[in-house]
C-alpha cells in the first residue's frame, strides 16, 4: 500500500510511474526495455534481493539511468557499496515527499535531453 501511495505522489509530482512491488518482476522489466526509465527508485530491502542489487542487475540489462535507494537504516559501507553500484543518491527513511520529489528531480536533470 505505501508503495502505491508513493507512485501516486510521484504521479502528482509530474511523473510517469511504473510502480512494481517485486525487485524480480521488476528486473525482468528492465532486462526487455533497458531504456525505457529515467529514473528508478528502489528500497534496500525488499523480498528476495536489496535495492543494491537491483541497481548492479540493470546496468547490466544496460540501463544508464540514475538509482535512488530509499533506506530505513544504512551504514557507510552500506552506503559505499551502494555508490560502487552507481547509485545517484541514497535517501534515509523516513522522507517527506517534497524532498523525495526534489531528489528525483535533482538526479534525473542532468540526464534529460
């Protein structure tokens, strides 16, 4: 339910969401239109894989995007991994959703044409 509630915030926000509940379901996505995305926001932990691991499973489907890693608790080699994987930007739980929008807005500029 947070999940949907956070796409509909995300919507309102002026985004195209796709939320997906299952890191596997969502790979799988990636993995047939790698290009698809602008931006994927992902928790550490999830049922059967973390955030991180996401993150190394679409770069290589060959997604270029940037990673937001949403974390209700994360040490610094947490967070040093999670920057080895190319995450953008490792956001700490809980979020208002302002600078949830913010962060989302600030990673994905530079990658708009």
């Amino acid at each position: 339910m947070v999940i949907r509630v956070l796409g509909r915030v995300m919507e309102r926000a002026g985004f195209d969401v796709t939320v997906l509940t299952d890191p596997r379901e969502a790979l799988r996505q990636i993995r047939e239109n790698p290009q698809g995305y602008d931006v994927m926001l992902t928790d550490m932990s999830m049922p059967g894989m973390t955030g991180i691991e996401l993150a190394r499973g679409a770069t290589a489907a060959g997604a270029t995007w940037p990673v937001v890693l949403l974390s209700g608790w994360i040490d610094t080699e947490a967070e040093r991994e999670a920057r080895a994987a190319g995450i953008a930007r490792v956001l700490s739980k809980p979020i208002q959703t302002e600078d949830l929008v913010a962060a989302i807005r600030d990673v994905t500029k530079t990658t708009r044409h």
